[in-house]
C-alpha cells in the first residue's frame, strides 16, 4: 500500500517557541489516521504545514505524492478547519457552490455534488437558509462538506467536534467512519482520546510538537505494558481484614494498594476476560459480597500519561 | 471562472448587507433628498426664501450725467416684481453693508462703486460693483448673486448702446444724444432685468432649476463620499475574510493569491459601479438631475470607481483588523472628503486656498470631474480631473496592492 502523506523531519517555530518538532510520518492510503494530543501539542501546526498554509522551517512534506502547498497538493487534499470557515451572509447551497468552483469544478457535475453532499450531512432541506441562521452543529456538518466537493485524495480534519452537541458530534464520527469506507485517506486531529481511540486504524501521540508514540491502538497500550483495571463495589466491608488482602495471590491479578476505601477494590489484571471467575470464586470463599464490578481496558488517557507524566487533558 | 466566482461573491455578500445598503445608497439619497425638497414645495415648483441684500450705493454721477446709474441698479433690485426674491435695505458704506452679512442680519452685500455711473458712461475705463456673500447661507447667496449678476449685465449693454450711439453721431448734438440714449437703454433695461429677474425665480424650457441644480452639486457630491466609503468597504474584506477563517480555507484550494486579489478587486469594482449606476438613475429620475452627456458621465464614473477602490486598498493596506477599519475609515475619508470640498459642494465663495486644497485629495479631482459632466462640458474640456483621478487610483493601487499580498498571501494567513 502507498503512502497517502509522507512527512519528514518537519519543523516548525514561532520565535522561541518549537511548535512541531522533526515530525516524521507516514499515512496509508485509505488509511484513517488520528493525531491525538493536548491543546497546544501541535497539531494545527503540523496540518497548516500539510494544508500549505505555514512554510516549514525544516522537513518536507508530500500529499498524494506532491509537495504540500503545490497546486497538485491542494487539488488532492480537502481541510476541515478546526473553526467553522463559511459565508454567514450566503446559504448552505451558496457555500458549497461557491467552494466547489474554488476547486474548479462547475456546472451539473458541481450542482449534482452539492445535492449528494447536502442530503449526507442532512441539510437538504436548510440548503436555502443563511448559514448564520444554522445551529453549531449544522455548521459543522456543511463545513466538512465544503471540504469534499472534489472528492479529494486526502480530507484533513482540524478538531471537527469541538463544541457541539453530542448528537451532531456522533453524526460527524459516522460521516468520517463512511469517508475512510470509500477509500479516503483521513487524518484527523483531536484531543478526544475516545474519538482517537473509535475511529483511527492508527494514532500519532503529538506532545510539545514531537511525535511521542505511533501506532494501532492495540500497539499503543502495548508498548506500556498497561492491564485492564477492575473495580470492586463492596456490599460491606470485608471483616477483620483489609478488603484488599482477599484478593491477594490471584494468577494474573494485582492488587492496587492503598484502595480506595473500606467497601472498594481496585485491581489490575493482565486479562480481565479470564481473571473474572477466579475472582468471583475467591470473593465467594471469603465471604467477601460484590455489589458491583467495573472493567476498564486500557486507554490512550492512561498512555499519554505513562509517556508525558501528564493527563491528556491538562 | 474563480475569478468570477471570487467577484461575484463579494457583491451578493455586499448588497446582503442592509447597513452597507443604507450607507451605498439610501444616505447620499437622502442626504440630497433633503436638501432638495426643503427648497422645493410639496407642488415641485421651488420655493426660495427672500434674500436680504444691504446695499451701499457709493456711486457719484459725473457733472451733468444724464443717468445715475447706481440709484438706477437700486430702484430695479427693489421693484415689486423682485420682492419675493431679495429685500433691499440701504447702509451708509461698504463696512456697515459687509457688517450687516458678518451678523447675519443680511445675506449678501452689494457695493456700488463711485466710479459706477462713469464707468457706465465709458468716462472711466471700468468699475466693479462687488457682492458679498454669506458661505454659510449658500442659497441667498446664489440667488442675490444671480439677479445683481443680470441685472449688471443688462446695465453693461446700455452702457455698451450708448457708446456706439455716441461713436455713430458726430457734431455738436453728439453728446445730448448719446445721453438720451443711454436713458432709454437705461429704462428699458429696467424691465429687461425685471423678466431676466423672473427666469431664476421660475425657470422655464429646458435650464434646470435653481434647486435641481444645488441639488446636483450635493448628489454629486454625497455620491463621490459615499462611493469612497463603499471602496474601503470592500478593500476590508480582506480582513474579515482573515478573521472568519476563509481566507485560509481559500488557500488551501488550489487558487493563487493573485487571483484572490483580482477577484476581490472585481468584485469592489462591480459594486462600486452598480452603486454609481442606481445613484445616477435614481437621483435623475427623482430630482430631474441631468448629469450630462453619457460618454463623460461614464468616463467620470470609471476614473471615480477606480480612484475609491484603490483608494480603499491603500487604506486598508495599514489596517491591522476589521475593528479599526471604522474609526480609521471615517477620520480619513470624512476629512479628505471635507477637504475634497464634497462637504461645500454648494458654497460659492470659498476662499482660494480651499479650492487649491482639494486639489491635493482624489475626491476633489472626482468632484471637479463630476462639475464638468454637469456642466456638460465634453471628454476634451474634463481631461486633466479625469486624467489625474485616474492616476491617483492606479498610484494608490501600485502602493498597496504589494502590502496586501504580502499581508494576504498563502503562507501569511494562516
């Protein structure tokens, strides 16, 4: 499979400040791949770059195979900015016709594009209102349909969901899963590990403008040996002992000490799946009643935080 | 097609916008609207209030003249055909006449010199009877200025009758008959004047009114201020299309920064031009405004539009966002159009310096461009104001056009 994006060593500062950092990256075609990371990590940076709107300081970049900011570059690449970038004063149809000639395109094929486009992201029927009369998430929907007019090689998405309702952010998250079906190559920023983690076949963690971490999800949660967490809501508390202790020695199991209360057990297991019936069977034996049990898989939340020391969302 | 496109767009973004509808087209209308109907009655016919003119009549017959010519100019100007018009009163000199308009108890003053009545009888080479005016009364001023012009002009073609009556006979009865000419010349330019008095009043056939034409020289004007804000306007759309993001989103379709610009410009240049045109329709169809022969009013048309647009490009080139454009945009083009004299348009005794002054502001060229077209003079006679507003306009365009694209390119927008 060809590379879709191909960036080397990029670098990007503004005076003092490194923004993107000797970025390498490659992204497959039909590949849809997220980069997560804080505010301020560098991700709208490293997109300008792509989109041809920042000049590099160092490092290269190439979309569909040419040099990013080339006219070819553009014409293959279709950008969601992160803020809505639409006329207020014309109405839905009037931008998309309007953003279709900006690609060149025209007359019935253009016409037919934007009645396809309109009925996917569900304002066929608005199509003749202002856009300033929309809801946020309306705008959002028709901001990514300016972007894929020309059916473009490459869509670049900057943060679609940011500020909308969960409604319409699920609408988006469905409309990108259906791009990457078609075969477009998505890369799509966010620092909504959820989102990363639903929609990405692979994920760049990007912190301080360096490329901290790449790969599956799968590949992520590997590489720092993270387990799956199981939490234990007691009926009461467990006796004479440290509710703790009753699940000590468990194969696979660790206990998290100091837990997190007389009537809560937090436990870490290599694979939850298998773990649950020895524990329940211990609990059974030890008189130990469970009111309730939450298992969480490993995250990107968790990841970013065993490479940076910091929450994802600080 | 993009360029058509980028043009295209900007106009119906800015003939959706009601406050820019209102300041392109509905307050130079307005603006001229009011001045025209105050002056005019709900009939149409122009309704002109009496001027008050203080007259000194300095004038000393020479020994055994047969006429007094300053008593005679006096007694026309007074005649009851003439009060609806002006109301004489009398002052003992020049000062306390001028002084009469200083407090504003007069609109204008008329001095009659000494030498009046022989400069009449060609006894001296010539005399000036000098009119003063109130600039801040522009109307009385006109009105007083156009009776005593007329009635003076009839008094030079007497005096003009009686020299060639006196050339003509010979001998010694020359002279008695050269007096009794002059009186009859004298007393049949009395009533000429008083049917000349009536044609400002109540114009007839096809010469514009008095009002209409005041009122073509405050659209002309208002017209040119306005286009210029409707130019900045349009050049500032560079720096709401920054601040909405779409600027950015432009540049990342292939679509080059030159044809960005070209396509804004285009599309200034189209409203500015539909601006002009629906002002010149309407104001013609309203205020019976005849604004000239059609291939000057278009070339006036053009340089103007052309001036506005590159002068609006050039401001806009030293704006740092769309919140500055207001403050920036109304103390520069008020205070050029003031100085352009677009603010004056009426006044017609302004010292000469203003006159030079507004030579230095692409409105005043614009303005002088418009007088001649309503003058309705020909392309040859308005050449040099259509020359150098034009000029102005490509000048300010070499200026900033480089800014903006440095300013507005792909790469800087972001």
């Amino acid at each position: 499979m060809r590379n879709a994006v191909v960036v080397t060593g990029l670098s990007k500062h503004f005076g003092e400040t490194v923004a993107v950092d000797a970025v390498d990256l490659e992204v497959r075609e039909g590949e849809l791949f997220s980069l997560l990371g804080p505010n301020g990590a560098g991700k709208t940076t490293l997109m300008s770059m792509l989109a041809g709107l920042l000049r590099p300081d160092a490092g290269r970049a190439t979309i569909a195979g040419h040099p990013a900011g080339s006219a070819a570059a553009r014409a293959a690449l279709g950008v969601v900015p992160q803020d809505v970038a639409l006329y207020p004063d014309l109405s839905a149809r009037e931008n998309l016709i309007f953003w279709g000639r900006m690609y060149g395109l025209g007359g019935n094929a253009l016409r037919r594009r934007c009645d396809d486009l309109l009925a996917i992201v569900g304002l066929a029927e608005r199509q003749r209102d202002r856009v300033d009369t929309f809801s946020g998430g309306m705008k959002r929907r028709l901001n990514i349909a300016a972007a894929l007019l020309h059916a473009p090689d490459v869509v670049m998405l900057d943060e679609p969901t940011v500020g909308i309702d969960p409604q319409s952010r699920r609408a988006i998250l469905d409309y990108v899963r259906t791009l990457s079906r078609s075969g477009t190559t998505v890369l799509y920023t966010t620092h909504y590990m959820e989102e990363a983690q639903e929609l990405s076949h692979r994920i760049g963690i990007l912190d301080k403008g360096r490329l901290i971490a790449l790969g599956t999800h799968e590949e992520l949660v590997r590489i720092v040996g993270e387990r799956d967490v199981i939490d234990l809501e007691l009926a009461s508390p467990a006796g004479a002992t440290e509710p703790h202790e009753a699940f000590d020695g468990l194969p696979g199991v660790r206990v998290e000490v100091p837990s997190r209360g007389d009537d809560h057990v937090r436990l870490l297991a290599d694979d939850s799946t298998t773990a649950l019936p020895s524990l329940f069977a211990r609990a059974a034996a030890r008189n130990v009643p469970v009111r309730s049990v939450v298992i969480t898989e490993p995250n990107l939340e968790s990841v970013f935080l065993q490479l940076t020391g910091r929450a994802l969302r600080d | 097609m993009k360029l058509a496109a980028l043009a295209w767009r900007d106009v119906r973004r800015q003939f959706r916008s009601g406050l820019l509808l209102v300041m392109m087209l509905g307050a130079p209308l307005l603006l001229t609207g009011l001045i025209y109907f105050a002056f005019s009655s709900p009939s149409g016919t122009p309704e002109i209030a009496t001027v008050t003119v203080a007259v000194a009549d300095l004038d000393v017959p020479p020994a055994g003249a047969p006429l007094a010519a300053g008593r005679m100019l006096v007694a026309g100007l007074s005649r009851p055909e003439l009060a609806p018009l002006l109301h004489i009163v009398t002052a003992d000199s020049a000062d306390a006449a001028r002084a009469m308009v200083t407090r504003g108890d007069a609109g204008a003053a008329l001095v009659i010199p000494a030498d009046f009545s022989a400069a009449m009888l060609d006894e001296v080479p010539s005399a000036t009877a000098s009119l003063f005016t109130d600039p801040a009364r522009p109307l009385g001023a006109g009105v007083a200025r156009d009776v005593v012009q007329r009635a003076l002009d009839t008094f030079s073609g007497s005096a003009l009758a009686a020299r060639l009556t006196a050339v003509h006979v010979t001998g010694p009865a020359a002279s008695a008959l050269a007096g009794r000419a002059a009186a009859n010349f004298a007393m049949s330019a009395t009533r000429a004047m008083r049917n000349r008095a009536v044609d400002v009043a109540m114009p007839q056939g096809d010469s514009p009114s008095f009002v209409t034409r005041m009122a073509a020289q405050v659209m002309g004007a208002m017209m040119i201020f306005f286009v210029f804000f409707t130019g900045a306007y349009g050049a500032s759309s560079f720096l709401r299309e920054q601040e909405e993001g779409t600027l950015a989103r432009l540049y990342t379709t292939p679509t080059t920064t030159t044809t960005v610009l070209a396509g804004k410009f285009l599309g200034t240049a189209v409203t500015l031009l539909v601006q002009v045109a629906v002002l010149l329709s309407v104001s013609s169809l309203v205020f019976g405004i005849r604004w000239g022969r059609p291939l000057p009013v278009v070339l006036a048309s053009a340089a103007m539009v052309l001036a506005a647009a590159g002068f609006g490009v050039l401001l806009v080139a030293f704006v740092r966002n769309s919140r500055q454009t207001g403050p920036m945009f109304g103390v520069v083009l008020t205070a050029t159009g003031m100085i352009g004299g677009l603010m004056t348009s009426t006044f017609t005794s302004l010292p000469a310096g203003f006159e030079l002054a507004s030579r230095f502001t692409p409105q005043g060229w614009a303005m002088a461009a418009w007088r001649a077209c309503l003058d309705g003079r020909g392309v040859a006679s308005m050449a040099l104001p259509l020359a150098v507003t034009l000029a102005i306009g490509a000048t300010c365009l070499a200026v900033g056009v480089p800014i903006m694209r440095r300013r507005f390119s792909q790469g800087a927008v972001s």
